[in-house]
C-alpha cells in the first residue's frame, strides 16, 4: 500500500500495474494473515485483503514482474501451482459471495503448518 491509500484503492493499483487491467467494483471477499516461522519464531508477518470481481477493461499484459500471465478457466484454476493457503482462498472465493477470514502458518520456504479459517 502506497502512504494514505485505502486497501481497496491499493488492490485496484496493484492489479493495474501488475496485469493491464482496470478492474471495477471490486468487493471484499478476504482478510488474512500470513505468518512464516523459522525454528518456532516468528520471521516475517503481513495482511493480505482479497478482492473479487468480474467487470474490467483494458488488455492483459502478456508478462509483469510477477512473471507470465495467462487467462485460465475457472474450472481450471485449483490445477495451477499455488501455495496451499492460496488454494484454500480461491476455494472460497469461487465458491461463496461472504467474507473469509484467516490465518495461514507457513516454514520459511512456504510449507503450510496450520490454517485457521472463518467464514462469515
């Protein structure tokens, strides 16, 4: 998030400078937070605010410093490499219209240790 931005103004910035998009409306689907431990201690932390929608315009980058992008279909979204907490957030998120919140444990190369998940 850039200094006095609102999380919503930031995922709709994010989502610009890293696809192409414009995206529209978007609603809050999901809050969490990420732990990564390191020998039972606690090396990083952060928030992640999850955002769902289905209006945009614009052009889809080919590539972005996140790497390669590509339209995938819904059905196929659960099938491409993710971390496991990701996974469980795109479940939701395809699956139900309320909010999901969580916390997700992970090693420091990304190992899920536990998952605390609660829908509302």
């Amino acid at each position: 998030m850039e200094p006095g931005e609102n999380i919503k103004d930031s995922a709709v910035r994010e989502f610009k400078e890293e696809t192409g998009l414009d995206i529209e409306n978007p609603e809050l689907r999901g809050s969490f937070t990420f732990i990564m431990r390191e020998e039972e201690k606690t090396a990083q932390e952060w928030m992640m605010f999850t955002f769902y929608t289905t209006s945009y315009t614009g052009e889809l980058l080919e590539e972005s410093e996140e790497g390669e992008l590509e339209w995938v279909p819904v059905d196929e979204v659960l099938n491409k490499p993710m971390a496991e907490g990701d996974r469980e957030i795109f479940r939701h998120i395809l699956s139900s219209d309320h909010q999901l919140y969580g916390t997700f444990v992970y090693t420091t190369d990304f190992q899920l240790i536990d998952q605390d998940l609660d829908p509302s």
